[in-house]
C-alpha cells in the first residue's frame, strides 16, 4: 500500500502564477504586472491519499521556498506571497498528513503568504476541520477555495491590490 503511493507521489504538477493564469478578464495594466510577478503565487496541485510519509515532502519543499533569500540568486524564484494547495483529486488523507498540513499553514504564517487549499473532496474536509486547519479569524492567512480557478483568480486580486497601495503610498511620498 505505502510503497505504491510512493512510486506514484503525491504532487501531480508545480506551477506558478506565471504558468497558470486565472480567466479574470484584466486590464493591461494588471495584466502586465502579472506578466512579470505572478510568480509570487505557487500551485502544487496533490493527488492520491496523503499520509505522514507523502504529506512530509510536500512540507519539506514548501520551506524550501522561504530558505533563500531575496535576490541572492536571480534563478530562484521569489519568497512567494501566496501558496495554493490543490486537493481536487487527493482520495483520503490520514491524522498525521492533517498534522503537516497545519505545519505548513504555520510556516505560511510565519513567513507572511497566504495559503489556499482548492478543491477539497467531501471526504477530506471534516478531517481537516477536526484537526484545526480550518480558516477562521486566527488563521487569516488560511482559506480555503471551491476550485483552483477561483483560488489563482483571488490570489491574483490581491497581489494588485497590494501592489496598488504601495504604489498610492510611493506616490504619497
């Protein structure tokens, strides 16, 4: 059983906001800006059930992202500001994977990202409840999305509009 979940792993595609854009109909603008900085979002989109054993990998390079710092190497892609966990096709989940995946909103946190779990089966969604990973007014930095869509279309949103007030406070200045 756990040798046939590890052949196959758990993470089914990585992406960017870069590689994968929302179908929000932008201006040019915005759409230049994320032309160039969408890369701040990252996608992993998770398959299969998810156990201590898988669910630790996914951990593991997730704080890889926040282990480098900015601009020491122009190939490594920025600290990101939003993560997007899709679950759409993960078949069942254990205790302890619940466990990494509240380690893993705490590294957001730490790390101030925001992160977004898409896609949740039925069947996955009260054991992640149950285990406090769930948003609430403590856990702003976690929400959870009907569907990758419109997960990668808030992200997005929010990267401008936190963008725009920096620029309105740059102009201030």
């Amino acid at each position: 059983f756990v040798a046939s979940f590890y052949r196959a792993g758990v993470v089914k595609f990585i992406a960017n906001g870069l590689i994968i854009r929302s179908t929000v109909e932008r201006n040019n603008e915005d759409n230049l800006w994320l032309d160039q900085h969408a890369d701040l979002i990252q996608i992993l989109v998770l398959q299969n059930y998810l156990f201590f054993g898988n669910a630790s990998s996914c951990l593991k390079y997730i704080q890889s992202m926040f282990d480098d710092e900015p601009g020491f190497d122009p190939d490594l892609p920025p600290i990101p500001k939003h993560i997007i966990l899709d679950l759409s096709i993960v078949t069942g989940i254990d205790t302890s994977a619940v466990d990494v995946f509240a380690d893993i909103a705490s590294l957001c946190a730490e790390n101030k990202c925001k992160l977004t779990l898409a896609g949740i089966p039925q069947c996955i969604r009260p054991a992640l409840i149950t285990g406090g990973v769930k948003p609430s007014r403590s856990n702003r930095h976690l929400t959870f999305s009907p569907d990758l869509e419109s997960a990668l279309g808030k992200a997005e949103d929010e990267l401008l509009r936190i963008v725009g007030r920096n620029e309105e406070k740059a102009a201030d200045v």
